[in-house]
C-alpha cells in the first residue's frame, strides 16, 4: 500500500510539473511593433512566443542612435556638423555607424558611375523638392551650372580617423541609404535576441529574414506606379527570404509645368531631373541599406542600363517599371527577381 501511495504520488507531481511548464508556455505568434522614426513610420514583424517589452526598448534606442548620427533635420547630429565644415583641412571624426554608411555610400557611387551620390542635396533644393521653399518655374542654366562643381560623392575623402572635404561647398545627404541602414541595424537587434523569423520595415525599406507564422516566404507589395494610385493599391508581389528591399519612384513627388512633368529624381552627374520613363525602381540585394541607394540610382539610369548593372552585382535583383507613351506600364525584370 506504501508503495502504491508513493507511486501515486509521483504521478501526481508529474503531472502537476506538465500543468505548470504548460500554462507558462506560450504558442508563437506573429507581434507587430511599430512607431515613428526618421521623420517616417516602422513596423516589425516579429514570429515569437516570448513577450517583446525589452525587444522594444532596444529597438527603440538603436533608431534614436542612428537619427542623431544621421538626420539632417537635426542641428547637432553628426552630418550636420559635418556639413558646417567650410575649409579642407580639418577631419571630423566620426561614429562607426556613420562609417559603416559611407563606405556603402562610396560603394554605391562607383558602381552607379556617380548615377548614386549623396552630394546631389543642393541640387535637389535648387530644383524645389528639399528642404527649403517649392520654387516658380524652372532652375536657370547657369544655376545649375554654378552648383555641379559642388556635386560628386569624390569630393569627400574617408580616412580611417574620419571625413574631409576636398570641396568647402560640399555637403552630404544620406537619406536615401539612412533608413535602409536602420532598417538592416533594426535586424541585427532582433536576430541578436535569438528570434529568426521577423520583417523590419521604416518608410518602405524592408528586410525579412526567416518566414511567416504560416512557414511560407514574407510577401511585399509593390505600390502601383501611378499619381492616381492608392497608397495600399498593390501592383505587383515579391517574395522574400533573408533580403533587404527597396523601392523608389517618382510618382509621388513631382511637379508640371507646359505640360511636362518633372520628377524629384535629379541626376547628379547633369544636375537636371531625370526624364526617362522610369516610375518606379525596386531592389532586393544581401542589405537593405544598399538596396535603398540602388534603387535611388536605378531611377536615374533607365531600364536598359539598370538590369545591365543588377546582372553584373551579386545577390542583386531589381524590377524597373517604365511608364509608355500611351500611359501604360512595362516591367523590366532581371532574372531571379522573385515575384507572383
């Protein structure tokens, strides 16, 4: 009877441990985190069974990090004070993530043949799509002509203790590869605290990493590329699986004058904006931080010229889409661009 009762006991025990370990078990789920950030939205996807208070928090303070190096909006950031450099001596020392986003940045201008600079930002003003007063009527010539001296992501030497100019004049814009960049620091925050499957996205560039809830590839909507179309409007899907995308288009940001519309997309190596039926650029490649400024740049070089180059880079894939004289839209895929 001693024996019974002990065994009976055991089993009890056992089975109360089960109930314990079982009510402290959670099922995975897909959590959603989102904010503001960069002067834009985020949302994250995240697949975990485990509460994400703390995930968030770092989240959080890795985004304020990467602004206050990067934002050209704040005074104090470091790009700010770089730019207020006006002699081509002193070198400004900077952060490691500022380093980290130059030596992209400088990858991307000698891949695109300069169609990527993040000097181009005095252009972009000239023209009325910066920071400053939308402008009457078209940039003069000699206005051009006077800043292109200014224009050229080679004016701006990286050296291992910082920046130096080699041109007063020229300042440094990084928005287009800054939020990628968050989004790939944003990444590597969440895989760090042991979670596989998720999906960054600030302002539209994206890194997904792992799978859905559901086990299959995370699936990204492509605006359609129209000035009439909804922000939601899907164009086309892409599928992806451990990248970093972008999209960029001129749809959105333009202005008409005789009849002709001008987009914001300027070419640095012209200082004129682009015309070249080219509505929307979408890149998948290894980082989102490289996607974003490639996208930037396949805006600027036409179709032709952009799957010529994405053919040419190592897990880089693109989609360009050309607007046709009767107002209809042609996809130019490269090769192993994932799409349905």
């Amino acid at each position: 009877m001693k024996t019974q009762c002990m065994g009976k006991k055991t089993v009890c025990l056992v089975i109360f441990a089960v109930l314990l370990a079982g009510c402290g078990t959670r099922e995975k789920q897909e959590v959603l985190i989102e904010g503001k950030t960069m002067g834009t939205f985020f949302h994250i996807k995240v697949v975990t069974s485990e509460r994400t208070g703390k995930l968030e928090e770092k989240i959080s303070q890795r985004l304020k990090e990467i602004n206050r190096s990067m934002s050209t909006y704040d005074p104090d950031s470091e790009i700010s004070r770089f730019n207020r450099i006006s002699d081509t001596e002193s070198i400004f020392p900077i952060s490691q993530d500022f380093m980290n986003v130059m030596k992209v940045a400088a990858e991307l201008w000698r891949v695109t043949q300069g169609a990527w600079d993040g000097t181009v930002d005095p252009l972009v003003n000239l023209w009325g799509f910066g920071r400053r007063a939308k402008r009457q009527g078209l940039p003069e010539p000699s206005e051009i002509q006077a800043l292109l001296p200014h224009i050229g992501f080679h004016l701006i030497e990286i050296l291992p203790a910082g920046l130096r100019k080699t041109d007063p004049a020229v300042t440094l814009d990084l928005a287009s590869i800054a939020k990628g960049y968050g989004v790939d620091e944003v990444a590597k925050v969440i895989a760090e605290s042991g979670i596989k499957d998720f999906l960054v996205e600030i302002g539209g560039e994206i890194y997904a990493s792992g799978l859905r809830l559901d086990g299959k590839k995370w699936r990204i909507g492509i605006n359609r590329p129209k000035t009439d179309a909804a922000f939601d409007e899907v164009y086309k899907v892409a599928e992806l699986h451990n990248k970093g995308f972008a999209t960029s288009g001129d749809y959105r940001n333009f202005f008409l004058m005789d009849g002709k519309r001008y987009s914001h997309v300027i070419d640095p190596r012209t200082g004129f904006a682009v015309s070249n039926h080219v509505v929307s650029a979408s890149v998948t490649a290894d980082t989102c931080t490289f996607a974003d400024g490639l996208a930037t740049a396949l805006m600027v070089m036409g179709a032709e010229k952009s799957l010529e180059l994405a053919s040419r880079l190592e897990n880089v894939e693109c989609l360009v889409i050309t607007e046709e004289p009767d107002g209809s839209l042609k996809d130019h895929f490269s090769k192993g661009f994932e799409r349905q």
